[in-house]
C-alpha cells in the first residue's frame, strides 16, 4: 500500500501530507515542520485519512496487527506460565533430593519373559507380579523401595541359556510420581526422560552377572522365582556408565551421559571414585 501523499489531519499541528513511511512509522510534513509516527497505531487515534479507502486499508491492518499483538501476549503468558511451572518442579525435585533419604539398594533389576520383552519397550513399564511362596502367597508383591531415586534394570535369557548368560536389554528411572510403598497395581511406569533400550549387539556385551554378586555366595548365580530382586545402587551407577560407553551416535551418547549424571546426583554418588564392575562372572 502506498502512503506517499496521501493527506491527514492531527487535531493539533492539522493538515500535513505523509512524505516517508515504512512498516512501524510514518512521517508527516505538517506547515510547522515535520513529525513521524507510529504506524499503524497513530491513525484512527492521532491521525484521520482524507482518503476513506486508504483509511479502511490501514484499519484493516492495525486490526491485524492488534490480534497479532494479542496472540504474542497469549503465547508469552504461556511461556512465563510454563517457565514457571518448570521452575517450582525444579525446586520441588531438588528438595526431594535433598531430603530423600536413600536406601543403599533402591534399585530393581527385572526378569524380562520373551513375551514380555516387546510390551515392556512399549509401554515402558514393568509388572512386580506376586508372591510366590510365605503367609503372603498369591498377594501383591509392592516395591516398597522404589522411589524417585530408582532405576528399573531390564534383564532376559532364552530359555536354553544359563543365568550366567543373563544379559541386560534396558534401563530407565521411575517416574517421578511413583512411590513403590503406595503402589496398588504392581506397575512401576518409566521416568519420561530416563529410558534406554539397548540394540541386541549393545546387549551381547552388557553381561548382568559382570555387576551383580550374592555376597553370601559370590560364585552362585541363581535366580528360581520372582519377576524382580534389588540391587545395589553403586551397581547400578556402574551399569550406566558402561552404557555410555556403548552408544555411538552422538545424541543416544548424550542421553545416556545425560542419565548417569542424573541418577548419580540423586543417589548422591560420587561418580569419580565409582569402582570398576566386579560381579560374579568377574571373579576368580
């Protein structure tokens, strides 16, 4: 749209004719001297078109420029709105951290069955399952020690293999709103960030037993009931680690990198003095 002398009227310096303007100004020549103004804003308010098709054109677009502006305010209320959200989850987290007082074995590593394994990546969740033998037989088997600080360490062998050849398929964290001691439904759901599936070649080298030891008996492995047993979380810390290691595409590296560093925040471990893995398979 040209402005280029097209007439206005001010109610204080009066007739002047539009001598430059862009898309956020106008300059007017009026008999006491030029003057710019805010386009689209100036008019209908400061300055009225002589020319009434020219003057709907620019209402017509101060009209769209104000529900823009609108949008904008909208868009920007949700932003600082979600900053904020963000923001109190942060300080909320870190509080829990802070105050969380951390079970040297808070971590789970589950038994993955073949038919389980493709639900388990899908639905990222696990089942604790029931009680097989005591007084509480059948009931529901509650993991009690999971919390926030909890990572679930996905495991399989094939029915032919023997426990030493228990190799480690995925991890992730539990989510943040999860308590194991309220839990009703035995399904212990993943953290939405902190999850990591394995490829079957990754898995061929993450050997459960390389972590894992029973201290009573160090060269047992054994596993006869329940889908889950706790474990230490410094073994854990080690777990991921080797993860790291195992990513070669600089974005899974990152997360993996990104979960460690996480989870040894909140278990509050160190991660330079993490001793190397020395598990079952590992000993002499």
């Amino acid at each position: 749209m040209d402005l280029l002398k097209k007439q206005v009227t001010h109610r204080v310096f009066g007739l002047g004719n539009i001598v430059d303007f862009s898309d956020s100004f106008v300059e007017i020549q009026f008999p006491k001297g030029n003057k710019k103004f805010v386009f689209p804003d100036a008019f209908g308010t400061y300055l009225i078109l002589s020319d009434q098709r020219t003057a709907t054109a620019v209402k017509k677009i101060k009209e769209k420029r104000m529900i823009e502006l609108e949008k904008e305010e909208i868009r920007n209320a949700e932003e600082r709105a979600t900053q904020l959200k963000e923001q109190q989850v942060r300080m909320r987290n870190e509080n829990l951290i802070r105050n969380l007082k951390i079970h040297p074995s808070s971590q789970a590593v589950f038994w993955c069955q073949e038919e389980d394994q493709t639900r388990v990546f899908e639905d990222w969740s696990v089942t604790t399952g029931a009680i097989k033998t005591g007084e509480k037989k059948g009931k529901l088997n509650r993991p009690a020690r999971l919390h926030q600080n909890s990572a679930c360490l996905l495991t399989a062998r094939a029915p032919e293999e023997h426990e030493q050849d228990r190799r480690i398929l995925g991890v992730f964290m539990v989510s943040t709103e999860f308590v194991g001691k309220t839990c009703e439904d035995g399904i212990v759901p993943a953290h939405e960030e902190f999850r990591i599936q394995l490829t079957e070649k990754e898995a061929e080298a993450m050997y459960f037993w390389n972590y894992y030891v029973n201290e009573k008996s160090p060269h047992s492995m054994t596993w006869n009931t329940g889908r889950y047993r706790y474990f230490d979380n410094v073994l854990m810390a080690q777990i991921l680690r080797d993860i790291i290691s195992l990513k070669k595409k600089a974005p899974e590296k990152e997360a993996a990198q990104n979960f460690f560093d996480h989870f040894c925040k909140i278990n509050r471990i160190d991660k330079i003095a993490l001793p190397k893995p020395n598990g079952s398979l590992l000993r002499d």
